[in-house]
C-alpha cells in the first residue's frame, strides 16, 4: 500500500493581536487567516494583512480608513510596528 504524506503550508500565526506604543497607546484586535481587525484606543479601525517572508520573518502591513498607514515585521519573539509619522508599538500575538 502507498501513503502519501500531505504537506501542510506554512501560515501567519493568528488569533489576538495586542501593540502597546511608548505614549501609552495600545492597538488590538484579531485575525481571520491572513486578514487582520484591529482597532486603536480612539476607535479607529485598522485593516491590514500579514505576509509570511524568507525564513521566520512575517510582515505586517495595516491601513485606516483616514489613509493612515502602520506596517512592521515580526520575528518570532514578538511584532514591531511603526507608522508614518515615526511612532512606534511592540506587540506579539496570543
């Protein structure tokens, strides 16, 4: 008899995403496969996706509906995030 062994892609690690900047200000929200929600402390709501790059590197790009835009990597230990105007938030994924 002959077994096939199925290969199983690689995916974006999903689930709850929590970004926490230096002012205090914190990002949240989920994720649907490679489609991610989050929402910031104002009530903004941020739409982006995360792109799996060489290696263990994943890539993270988020737009607003005001045209804003954040976009960061992640590394496996945890995500960094910066947007247009210099601001930075750490985060990781549950």
């Amino acid at each position: 008899m002959l077994y096939r062994r199925r290969r199983h892609k690689m995916g974006v690690p999903g689930g709850f995403y929590r970004f926490q900047g230096g002012s205090g200000a914190g990002v949240h929200g989920y994720s649907e496969g490679e489609f991610i929600h989050l929402r910031d402390e104002f009530g903004n709501e941020w739409r982006g996706i995360a792109e799996r790059q060489e290696g263990e590197t994943i890539r993270y790009r988020f737009r607003d509906n005001l045209g804003n835009y954040i976009s960061g990597v992640s590394d496996g230990y945890g995500v960094i995030l910066r947007d247009s105007k210099g601001n930075t938030w750490r985060g990781f994924v549950d």
